[in-house]
C-alpha cells in the first residue's frame, strides 16, 4: 500500500501547491536550511549552537554579522566561521552577501517575512498557514513515511506520547487512530508518571513521540529509553528540533510559525489527518470494519446526537 500513501501524500502536496503559488523558497536560503540539517548530526557541540539559533532566527539571519552571531550563539566568531566554511562557502559574510543580493533582487524566501505579505491580519495569517502546509508536505520523503505507516498497522501497542503543547495533538491523533486499529494508548494519563507506561516496551510495540517547543527537558530522556529498549519511534516535532531528530526511528516535521505571538498548530493538525487516513488506507478491510464496529456502539449507548 506503500503506492497509495506516496499519492496520497502527492495529491496532497499538488493541491497546496496550486492554492498558494505565491509560497516560493529563495534558492540560497533553502540550500543553508537543508545544508544546516543534513550535517546537524555531524557537527561539534558548539557548531550545532549555532545551528540552533539560526533555525530559531532565520528570518533575522540577513541582518546579523559574524561578531553578533557568535555572541548571541554563545560560541568563538572562529566557530561560526568553521561553521559556514562547512556549508560551502568561503566565509559567514560570503554567504550573508548571498543572500543580501538574492533578496534585493526579488527573490521570494519562504522563511521571510515576505511570505506573509497582507493589508489585514487576516491576510497574513492566511498567508502564514499556506506557507506552513506547503513546507512541510514538500519534506515529507515517501520511503520514510510508507515506513512509519507500515510500522503502526503492524506493531502491537501503538503509543501516543504528548505533554504542554503537544498533549492536544497527540489526543487528537490518538482518537483517530484507534477507529482504525486495537491498542492505541494516551500517555501520560492526567496526574500520572511515565514508568510504569514504559516500562514493559519493546521492539514489537512503536511509541509515536509528539514533542514541540517549550517541550519539557524529560522528552530527550524519554526518545533515549525508548532507543535503548529498541522500541520503534517516530518523533513529531518543528523544524528547530534538530538534536532530537537522531534519537528516533523516523521524524516528521511540521513549522508552527505564526504572524503573532502564539504558534499555530494547524499544519501539525493536518499532518495527524494525513497520517490516519494512510493507516486506513493501508489496513482498508480491518479498518472499515472497525469503524462500524464503533459506530454501532455509538447507536446502542446513544453516546452521540442524532441528526
């Protein structure tokens, strides 16, 4: 079923696309942006300082010099230096006068504040989420993601793990699965601890990790237990979340950038549909089939309106 979810994901990709051509990744941008995660993994403890900060700050990157980068990553200028040197180019203000000449050209960067252009707040927020969907169904990898799909129909407990922020979209991802399959479990349960939720995990079982910013510091412990039981884990995070990213099975990302002070969540809400539509397009018959099963005991504990 591996075809379905990739068009499914496709179609999905092309309708986003089509509704927001405006949305364009400037090329330079775009290059630091995958250059920066591709070689996240590999770099020193100070280089992925600095690293952190500019996914935390790529909209004001343009405006800042190798001096004040430095000082605001808490690393030596010869670590930034270092840095970009790995990225390619021959220094930080090479790359900075990239850029700097990209955008007095016109060049859309989808990580500006150019992509959120609009008269009212309305306009830009509309702006904002487009730009949000779109990035995020453009990362997805088709191979990764047929993986995480067949690893939650076939494992025996399915996990959803969630705290602050994210609980509401690991509850809401939670509630959709388990119409598709048995064994779909919320933790932590309000007021509870985590270990004795863990404690009997393994291989056989898959925890699905929803862990955005402002995350409590337990998450990167808790992706790290899961690693050593060999417990098969995908990690729902932003783009920023770089340092977690190796400590999990497969990751998917989704920005929360907003125009105003709150991050939106509407692309992570998106992505929890994605994924329960391709589990019950990839387990068709036993999916629909539990499905009228609930629906059934709707009727009989007349739990839900009638219309």
């Amino acid at each position: 079923m591996v075809v379905q979810i990739s068009t499914l994901a496709a179609a999905l990709a092309a309708v986003l696309c089509s509704a927001e051509t405006k949305v364009t990744a400037g090329v330079a941008m775009k290059q630091i942006d995958e250059r920066l995660r591709s070689e996240y993994p590999q770099l020193a403890p100070q280089e992925q300082r600095v690293a952190d900060f500019i996914f935390d700050h790529f909209d004001d990157l343009i405006s800042y010099n190798s001096t004040e980068l430095a000082r605001l990553s808490g690393v030596s200028k010869a670590t930034v230096s270092r840095l970009f040197k790995r990225l390619g180019y021959a220094s930080y203000r090479a790359m900075r006068d990239e850029l700097r000449t990209l955008r007095q050209s016109g060049m859309p960067l989808t990580d500006s504040r150019d992509a959120v252009q609009g008269n009212t707040l309305l306009a830009r927020h509309y702006q904002q989420e487009m730009a949000n969907l779109t990035h995020w169904v453009q990362q997805i990898d088709a191979a990764q993601f047929g993986a995480v799909i067949a690893a939650m129909g076939q494992s025996r407990r399915l996990l959803l793990l969630g705290m602050r922020n994210s609980y509401p979209v690991a509850m809401h991802l939670r509630q959709q699965l388990m119409q598709v399959r048995e064994q779909v479990l919320l933790i932590p349960q309000p007021g509870q601890t985590l270990a004795e939720d863990l404690v009997d995990l393994g291989p056989q079982d898959m925890v699905v990790v929803v862990a955005f910013r402002r995350r409590p510091r337990l998450v990167r412990e808790i992706l790290q237990q899961l690693r050593i039981k060999q417990v098969p884990t995908l990690l729902i995070c932003e783009p920023q979340a770089q340092a977690l990213i190796p400590l999990a099975s497969w990751h998917l990302m989704t920005p929360l950038d907003s125009v105003s002070a709150f991050d939106s969540y509407s692309s992570a809400m998106s992505l929890a549909s994605l994924l329960s539509n391709a589990l019950l397009h990839d387990r068709l018959s036993q999916g629909r089939q539990r499905i009228h099963q609930v629906a059934n005991l709707f009727s009989d504990l007349e739990e839900l309106e009638q219309r």
